[in-house]
C-alpha cells in the first residue's frame, strides 16, 4: 500500500498514535512502503507497489483519534459503558465485539529460522495463483529460501490484502500479554459486496412480507401475507439471492454475514495451512455479548436447571449457533418433553406393583408385557413426532435441500484417491478395526464376568462402557480421516456411523450378555440336581441360598426324595425354586448341571404361587441404574472440566500481564480466544461437539427403550437427568464453550438413521427380556421360547408399522405452504419483464394464419411503417364483419 504521508516522521506519530509499536524493516529513503499485515506495519518493496481504493492516511488518522478519545475518557475518569462483568466469571471486561464476524489471532513470537521453499508453503496457503507470472507480491519468494519473519510478514502483507480488495473490512489489537495479535474481520450487512457473495454462492434467503403484500397470487385464501403454519408462525419462502432484486428478501443477519465471510475467506485461503506453517494461531467466529447474554437469559442459567425445555429454544439457537446445533437442541428437547407421558406410565405401572395391591402372577406377566408394549409404541410415535417437527422446522428455516445446495468441500480431501485400490483397502481396513475392536470388548466383558464376583464384576463392567467408549474416539476419528470424505457432511455421517456403532455396542453388550448369554454358561454339575444345587448355594461353606429358603439351613432336606420335600412344603418356596433349577438343567455324560441364571429370592405370590426372581435379573438392573448415574456424573464432571480450564488458562495470564507490567484490559474477544484454545466445540475437545453430545443422549435413549422393562421407573429418572443435562449443554454452549461454526442442516442428519436403527433393535430386544425373564414363558423350552420371539417381534413390527402409516412424517400443512411457497417463486419469475432486443424481433408479414380470405384485410407496408401496420391489423381483427377468431402476430 503507498499512504499519502508527507514524511516518515509524520507515518512515525500516526503509527505510534494508533498503538502500532513494532515497526520492521522501516526505510526513510522514500523507496519503501507501508502495509498493515495483522497489526503490524511492515515493509512493502517497491517492487511489490498495488494500487487499491483504500486510503491508509484515513486508516491511520481515524485510529489515532479512536486513541486520543479514549484517552481522554480514561484521564477524565468518566464510566465506559462497554465495560461489563460477565455473568459467569464475574471479572470486568471491555466489549470489542463490534464490527467483528471472525477473529485471526498471529503470533508475535516465532522461530528464526529458515524456510527453504517459500513459495511453495505460499502456494498452500493462497493457491496457484502465487505462480503467475503477475504476481509481484511473491517476487522475492521465488529465489530460494528467506528467513521466517520475511515470509511470515509477506504472507501477513498478502493476507490482508486479499481481505481488503473483496471488501471486508478489517481491525487489529493486541492482547493484554502483547504475544498475539487480534485482527478482526467484518462484512457490511448493507453493503453491496454481500449481495454480490449470496450472489454468487447461491445463498438462500426470505422472501420479506412486503413481496407478499405488493404481489398476489390467485388461489391463495390469504392474499398479498405469508403463509402460516399449524402454529400460526409464519413460513416465508426461500430462493437463491439475486442482487438485482434484493428488495424482494430479507435484510442479511448476523449470521448469514458470518457465512458468507466464511465461503469467501475458504476460496480465498486455506485456513488449515495457515495453523499448520504458524501464520495464524486460531480463525474462530466472534461471539456477540448482547446476543451471548440474551441466551444465557433465556434458556441456560442455573435456575433453570428443572425447567421443561420449550420449542422456542431451538428458534434461539438457529440465530446464533447455526440450524445444525438448533436441530440438536431440537431433539433433545423433544426427547426430554417426551418422556413425561412414559414417566407417568411407568409410575402407574410400578405402583401395580405394590405388594398392597396383591397382584398375582398372570397379572404381573400381564403388565410386564403391557408395558412392553407400550414402551414399543412410545418408541415409533416418539421417532414420527419429532419427524413432523423437523421438517416443520426445515421448512421455516429454509433449510430444505441444504445439504445438497451449501455443501463444504473439505481441505483434507485428496481427489486423487477417489476411486482406487488404495482408498479400498484404506476402507476395508476401517473395516477390520472396527470388528477387531468389538471382539476385543466381547472378550473383555466374559473375562470381567468369569474372573470377579457378582457386585465386584457390575461395576467393573460399567467402567468398562466407559472406558471403552473413551478409547474409540480418538481411533474413531483416525479411521474417518482415512475415508477421504469429500465434504462436511459425508465426514460428520462418517463420524457418526463409526462413533455410534461402536459405543452403542460397548453399552448394550453387556447387559445382552448378561440377559441372554449367561443362561447358557457357568455351569455345575453333580450326580443329582439336589447336589448340584448345594455345590451352587453351598460352594464356600455357608449357604447362601435366595430369599426366603434361608430357613432350610444347610441344604440337607435337597438330598429327600422329590416326593417328600414337595409334600412337606407344598405351600411354600420350596416348589417354585427346584422348578426353577429343573428347567436349566442338563445331563452331560450322565450328570446333571445346572446352567445359566440360578435364583436369587423368591416371593408368595397372592394366588399361592412362589416366583423366584434369577440372579440375572438383579444384575441387570442393578447394572441399569449404576450406569445412569455414572454417566450422569461423568456428564456434570466434563461440563465442570472446560470450565475450569479456561478460567485458570485466562486469570494466567492476566497474571503474568501483572508480572509484566504490561496490563491492560482484557477483552471480550481475549477471553473468547482462551476458551477457543481450552474449549473449542469440535471433535476430540473438552468443549464437546455436535457428535458427541448426540451420541450422549443416544446411548441413554437406546438404554431405556432396550432394558427399560427391567427397571421401568428409569423412565422418570431418565426424564430428571436429562432434564438437567439439557441445562448444562446450554450452559456450556454460552458461557463456556467458544462459539461454533454455525452449519446450516436439514435436520439431524445420520442420527435419524441410528435413532431408528435403535428402534428396531429394541423391539426384539423387548421380546426376548420378556420370553427369558416373565413367567411362565421363561420355563418354556428352548425352540418354544425362541418361536414365541418371532412371533412377538412381527407383532410388534406390525404395530409399528401401522403407526408409521397413521402419522404421516410430513404435516399437511408443510405440504401446503411448500406448494404455495413453490407457486408464488414461479409467478415472481414469470412476471419479470423480458427485454428483447431489436434485432431479435422478427417481422411476420407473409404469415398467414387467418380464417377467411387475407386478401380482405392485408397489409401492405414497409419496414418504416409498423405504426401504420399496427393500426391497420387493430381496425381489421376489431371489425364485427370479421371472425373473432382471427389472429395475425405483428411485432
């Protein structure tokens, strides 16, 4: 850039007035000029010279009058009304969110050293273009290597350059340690470079109401308004931006300038090789206080903790966060509001079960299987409710077709690898370790079970979910990388798909190996079932036998003939426990074992029959309720853990700013960064991330609808947990993690896919609790027990499906508004005038179309008299002797 300063000692005051105290490579010759490059001023050879709109005088001068008036505010002692104590942390900081959508944070302090290719690491950063011939600006990196402070401030030069020229406008600070520098970049939501950007990438914007009003269209009972759906909220169409017809949408939001910036600084830069060669440190969106605390108001303060999400949360989130993250708080939502009716019919159900309310054992089988089956209709209206929801939703944020229309392309993808043997057996072997680890899990948990006692294996099983979850993220997202995904969102369905299989299995596993597993394994054999019996109670001396068959001591009266015993205690436990322990028996080389799940207590029953409760059964539950509550605490633990890391990152230091005597204020945008370096919202980092917090609330929602008939008031304490856990993302999303990308989505992607695939797998699951546990289906044989699954699950598919038939996935009303929303877009194109230009209008004379005769109205005229021409076939076609049906087309 060439400033128009009269000297270098003037440059030198505005350079000091405007705070910029590290001036490189200064020459008072005249030959040189100054640049900005992220709060620096650097030298610019003349060899480099640009000529641009940009005068720098006007930059410097406006900077150092912003300096002045703050000093004079701060000498007057008078109250800075952008000072502000944060809700959360409590210290004072001074909002600098203004004109800012993305923040670049550089380095000040970098090693000296060598790079041997600089153009090449330019040509990463800034593409082929950094070959032409005409690009002066890397002229002096095309001979051999240079010192980094060189390349790192030519790349600085270019960088905002590239910034300038596409109309963004850009400002630096630096941070209260002076080791970074802050450059923030904003768009012009009224300017005409965002028209020209949504312009250009086809961005979709809304139709305003006054389009409606000054246009109407005919079959449309509301005419010249938006149409509304259902829940009276109005639904405005979308279309891709046209500049030339800007006044027909929308005024642009925040966040749709934040998009926009974003696909233009991807085309222009790569953000990636940026971090990777140490130019930048972080590119992160700005948050906005106002809007931060406003969230923070309305839906994520700690007093809200045992608040009822509402619908209107997820409106909030869309403004801020982006549709991807607001369809999450969607769901979550949704799924929290749903589990009140199945809380309320899990309660009814356990008060049935009451020993005050005497129920005998048809009754409770009865009810276990009613609530089966409800938990099975709960199940597919839940999956179709929130399906109409969505695509309300999808329809009213005009996200219809997005992923189709703004997909990403990522940086990481390699075209070359697309469709070759090498990206094959990068999958297969994807493949295998996803498999390998699996078996190893497997493996782990018969080890677990073989090797600890009952109460000490439980809870070594339920860190091993834990534990074995933890370990497969990180591989997961190795594995990912080795697909080579082309954009975002075939990567966020990779990551998910491998996320989720793995870790639900690592969930459930445990407790079908425990429901369906154990009763084929840990088998005793004796030369009687009696002594069999007393090897299993009787194994360690005392005898521990269930319930209430303490009282028969040390198991002497098993070695009595059947006949006797059954006879001495026909009224008593004695009965149901030795038939429990005949039907997992077998003879094996003329011995008799006992298998499987042996009886833990027993109960009268009011019908004068004994049920004995399997050891089994009590593990699981006991393994249910172990595992929600660990992972409640785990959830708590990890929302504290970034919280923590970001306050001691940022009091640090504002303490070695003290050490330094170098403080100043602190900034919003200084604390943002911090919790951007310790609790960034992506993968892998304690901020969490889209997929993670999702996979979350899969787990507990597969848990609860597989093994819920195990433990039915799981679903109120499920409904409490993530109740609170609903607060606690919000929370964290505000005021602790540092604000995402906001992605637009269509809905919740893959996770719909997983949400039904867990559907399904819980219907079978279900039946086969139900045939293993409830008597007396459980003292079945083994292929009538298995016929009874099959039978189950298709009835069970087939209500299902006939609920999937009765809800439609698509409101009528979104049907509706689409078609007239589809309509009226059409009407609005056909409506544009089409200019035609002159020699482009062909003359028809010597068409003859007509009637009757042409010879009675023809026309005899020049190519200079059209006029006449006109008039003459106006009075001949207006004529009452004429047929009306006649037509001539003159131009």
């Amino acid at each position: 850039l060439k400033p128009p300063l009269k000297s270098s000692a003037h440059a030198d005051r505005l350079l000091l007035a405007a705070g910029a105290s590290h001036l490189p490579f200064w020459d008072t010759s005249g030959e040189s000029y100054v640049s900005i490059a992220g709060g620096l001023f650097v030298e610019t050879n003349s060899m480099f010279r640009r000529h641009v709109t940009t005068d720098l005088s006007q930059v410097l001068e406006m900077e150092a009058l912003k300096h002045s008036s703050e000093s004079d505010q701060e000498s007057d002692g008078s109250s800075d009304p952008h000072v502000f104590h944060h809700p959360l942390w409590g210290d004072p900081m001074r909002v600098d969110d203004q004109n800012a959508l993305m923040v670049m944070i550089l380095p000040l302090q970098i090693k000296d050293q060598d790079v041997q290719q600089p153009l090449e690491a330019a040509r990463e950063i800034f593409g082929d273009r950094v070959m032409r011939e005409d690009e002066v600006a890397f002229e002096t990196l095309r001979h051999g290597p240079v010192s980094a402070s060189f390349y790192q401030d030519t790349v600085r030069s270019e960088l905002i350059h590239c910034l300038m020229v596409n109309g963004f406008r850009t400002e630096a600070f630096r941070s209260v340690d002076k080791d970074e520098v802050f450059l923030k970049i904003d768009l012009d939501r009224d300017g005409d470079v965002i028209k020209v950007l949504a312009q250009k990438f086809d961005y979709g914007m809304p139709l305003c109401e006054a389009t409606y009003a000054q246009h109407s269209l005919q079959g449309h009972d509301e005419a010249h308004a938006v149409m509304k759906d259902d829940w009276d909220r109005p639904v405005p169409g979308y279309q891709p931006f046209v500049a030339d017809l800007a006044k027909l949408y929308q005024p642009f939001r925040e966040i749709d300038a934040l998009r926009l910036t974003m696909l233009r600084m991807n085309e222009l830069i790569k953000t990636k090789a940026l971090e990777e060669q140490k130019v930048i440190v972080r590119l992160f969106p700005a948050a906005k206080y106002r809007t931060m605390r406003m969230l923070h108001d309305a839906f994520a303060r700690y007093d809200l903790l045992l608040k009822i999400p509402t619908e209107a949360d997820a409106d909030l989130c869309r403004e801020y966060f982006g549709e991807q993250i607001a369809f999450f708080f969607q769901w979550a939502g949704f799924y929290v509001r749903s589990l009140i009716p199945l809380s309320v019919f899990s309660l009814v159900y356990c008060v049935r079960f009451l020993e005050i309310f005497e129920t005998s054992v048809w009754v409770q089988s009865g009810m276990r299987c009613m609530f089966t089956l409800g938990l099975s209709v709960w199940t597919q209206g839940f999956t179709k409710a929130f399906s109409r929801q969505a695509s309300r939703s999808r329809q009213r944020w005009g996200m219809e077709d997005h992923d189709a229309r703004g997909a990403i392309t990522l940086d990481s993808h390699d075209p070359c690898l697309d469709r070759t043997w090498k990206l094959f057996r990068r999958r297969q072997l994807v493949n295998f370790t996803l498999i390998a680890y699996c078996s190893i899990f497997m493996a782990s948990i018969a080890a677990c079970e073989n090797l600890l006692d009952r109460s000490t294996a439980s809870m070594a099983t339920v860190i091993l979910i834990k534990v074995g979850g933890f370990l497969w993220g990180p591989i997961a997202g190795k594995l990912v990388e080795l697909q080579n995904h082309r954009t975002k969102v075939s990567y966020d369905d990779g990551i998910t798909g491998m996320l989720s299989v793995v870790k639900i299995f690592c969930a459930l596993f445990p407790f079908l190996f425990q429901a369906f597993i154990v009763r084929f394994r840990d088998s005793v054999c004796a030369d009687s079932l009696f002594e069999a019996a007393e090897i299993a109670y009787c194994g360690q001396g005392n005898c521990a036998w269930p319930g209430d068959v303490k009282e028969f001591g040390d198991g002497s009266w098993l070695h009595q003939p059947c006949w006797s015993w059954q006879q001495r205690h026909t009224d008593d436990v004695a009965e149901s426990f030795i038939k429990f322990l005949t039907n997992r028996t077998r003879d094996v080389s003329n011995k008799t074992c006992i298998s499987g799940c042996l009886p833990s207590s027993c109960v009268l029953k009011p019908d004068g029959v004994w049920i004995c409760t399997s050891a089994c059964w009590d593990t699981l539950k006991y393994n249910l309720k172990t595992l929600y509550l660990f992972h409640f605490v785990l959830s708590v633990i990890f929302l504290l853990i970034p919280r923590a890391l970001a306050s001691a990152a940022w009091h640090f230091e504002l303490y070695t700013a003290k050490k330094r005597k170098a403080l100043s204020e602190y900034t919003f945008l200084q604390w943002q960064a911090k919790h951007h370096e310790h609790a960034a919202y992506e993968y892998a980092s304690w901020g969490g991330s889209h997929t993670e917090d999702f996979l979350e609330f899969a787990i507990s929602f597969a848990l609860l609808t597989c093994f819920g008939i195990l433990y039915p008031p799981m679903a109120f304490f499920a409904f409490v947990c993530h109740m609170i856990e609903y607060r606690l993302l919000a929370h964290r999303m505000v005021n602790i993690t540092c604000r995402p990308i906001p992605y637009g989505a269509e809905g919740i992607g893959m996770w719909e896919r997983v949400i039904g695939l867990i559907s399904n797998i819980a219907t079978i699951i279900n039946v086969g609790v139900i045939i293993v546990f409830v008597d007396p289906i459980r003292n079945w044989p083994l292929m009538d027990q298995v016929l009874a699954v099959i039978i189950g699950e298709h009835v069970l598919f087939a209500l299902k499906f006939l609920v999937a038939s009765v809800v439609n996935s698509t409101p009528d009303d979104v049907k509706t508004i689409r078609i007239f929303n589809n309509r009226f877009q059409v009407w609005l194109k056909s409506a544009e005038v089409v200019d035609v230009p002159p020699r482009e209008i062909h003359h028809s004379r010597g068409v003859d179309i007509l009637l009757h005769d042409s010879s009675s109205c023809s026309i005899e005229s020049s190519d200079s008299e059209h006029s006449e021409d006109d008039a003459e076939s106006r009075s001949c076609l207006s004529s009452p002797r004429k047929v009306s049906a006649r037509v001539r087309v003159l131009m």
